[in-house]
C-alpha cells in the first residue's frame, strides 16, 4: 500500500491494482474465426484460378485464348494464384522465417502481376500502331521488347527487398500496448522507409499501368481486352489507397486481417476483371469465340436490313 511496484511487460495489473495477472498472447491464428475465414478464401480463390488457368490451357488455340499473347495469361495467372498463397504467411504465429518471407513475396508476385498486366497493354498497343513494315513499333513487337518489362520490373523490386533485409529486416515483435491482458505476436516491419518505398514503387508501377490500359480502352477489337485491363488497375489501385488509412487506425491482428484481406481483395479483382469475361465466353458461348462464329456475326450485321 505505501509503494507501487510496476508489473513486468508480460503481465498486467488487475482492476484492483493489487496483483499482476499473466497476459495472454494472441495473434491472427488458423483457429480464429477470422483467420480460418481469411485462409479458407485464400485457398479457394487459388484453386479458382488453377482452374481457371486449366480452362485456359485446354483452349489455348481458341483466338480469345491466343489474343494479346496468351504466354503473358499464364505469367499472369500463375502470379495471381502465389498472390493469393501468399496471404497465407500473415496468417498463424509469425516467426523470423514468415516475418522475412512477408514483403519477399508480397513485393514479387504482386510486381509480377502488375507487370505482366503492363506488359499485355502495351502488347495491345503496339499491334494496334503497327501500320508500316518500317515502323519501330513493328521491331518492337516482333523483337519482343515487352518480354523484358516483367523481368526488369521486378529486378527493381527485387532489389528494394534486398536493401531492406540487408540494413533493417522485419522481426518478430511483441505489443503489450493495445489490448488489456494480451500480448500480441506481429511481425515488426524493420524499416518503415523501406516498407513504404516498396509499397510506394508498387503503386507507382500500378498507377502507371492504369494510365497505360486506360489509352488503350477504345482500341477497336472483338478480343481487345485493353477495357477490362483498365478496370482491373482501377479496382486494384482503389483496394491499396483504401488500406492505407486503414492500416493506419488499425493495431494488432486487425491490422494483419486488414493486410490479407486487401491482398485478397486486390488478387481477386485482377482475377474477375481480367479473366471472368473470357471464361464466360469459352464456357458458355463457345461458338462467339472462334473465327467462323465472329466472322458468321460480322456477316448477319452486315446484312441487317435498315
């Protein structure tokens, strides 16, 4: 009663202030209502996208499969598929292999796929200014020049990740500050100007995408998917700008929640944009994809009567 003794940083005082009771240690766990939801979604939509690269694999010489490089659709799909795995590593008890792994992969598979998207738009522009034999744009398309953005984009994200795990690495961190009686495991990012020089290169590269797919929106083609690239960038741009904020009045595994859920949300906005309005055709109208259906529609609107 005459002197007050502080409680060790694993316990805490109870209500009387008279004992200190031991903390619990929580964090974003498989056995959660939240995480197992966050994880069951995850493996869901990465099985979805198997499946939708597996559609896409047996319809490879259909010409909706075979417009705007169908190589590029399996890079992008493959990614989208490790984008979505990759939620996985928020999720359980972080140790110093998930903390190290977390930006790793976060940063390249997601720079993969927005690079890939970049890729496909400029693809669908070049072929569209392809008018002359002579012309550079037709060097740069047969020479296949945009077969190095993927590649040198994520060389440059790469080589952030490096910076950041040679001079301030993510570690395993404890929060005994939000919540009463609880001690929250979370992966500490290291260094914050690293972090956000990743995420910031990440959204620079995403923006300059939606610029790039948004020129592109009224190319003229019954297979240009320029509109559909344009709309995905939009959403995905939309989700990232949103979790800022969000990540900013949100601390322990709400945070992380709010992490893979906006990883998700981002990968399966890319996935339906992008890919849900070829699988509807390949599945359920077979015959507007092929040459002889778009030639046999192409003929029935030139013959309407006025």
């Amino acid at each position: 009663m005459d002197q007050c003794v502080k409680c060790p940083d694993h316990q805490y005082a109870n209500t009387e202030r008279s004992q200190c009771l031991q903390r619990a240690v929580t964090f974003l766990d498989y056995q959660d209502p939240l995480g197992m939801a966050l994880a069951c979604t995850a493996l869901c939509f990465s099985v979805l996208t198997a499946a939708i690269l597996g559609v896409f694999v047996r319809h490879q010489h259909t010409p909706i499969v075979k417009a705007n490089n169908r190589a590029l659709s399996y890079i992008l799909l493959i990614s989208l598929t490790f984008c979505f795995l990759c939620s996985l590593l928020f999720i359980g008890r972080p140790n110093t292999a998930t903390c190290t792994l977390q930006p790793i992969a976060f940063g390249l598979v997601f720079t993969v796929a927005v690079s890939t998207i970049l890729a496909k738009t400029v693809t669908v522009i070049l072929a569209f200014k392809v008018t002359a034999p002579g012309r550079r744009m037709r060097q740069l398309l047969v020479s296949g020049a945009t077969n190095f953005i993927i590649p040198s984009c994520s060389l440059i994200q790469l080589t952030l990740c490096g910076i950041w795990q040679g001079t301030s690495p993510p570690f395993v961190d404890s929060d005994t500050h939000s919540e009463q009686g609880h001690i929250i495991i979370t992966c500490n990012k290291g260094s914050v100007t690293a972090f956000y020089c990743g995420l910031g290169y990440l959204g620079s590269l995403a923006l300059g995408t939606f610029m790039v797919a948004f020129l592109a929106r009224n190319l003229p083609d019954t297979f240009n998917e320029a509109k559909f690239l344009t709309f995905s960038m939009l959403v995905f741009c939309s989700v990232w700008l949103t979790f800022l904020p969000v990540h900013h009045s949100t601390k322990g595994k709400v945070m992380v929640a709010v992490e893979v859920f906006s990883i998700l949300a981002s990968s399966a906005g890319l996935l339906g944009c992008i890919f849900a309005p070829k699988c509807y055709v390949i599945l359920l109208k077979p015959h507007s994809c092929s040459l002889r259906g778009f030639r046999d529609k192409t003929l029935c609107r030139s013959h309407k009567p006025s």
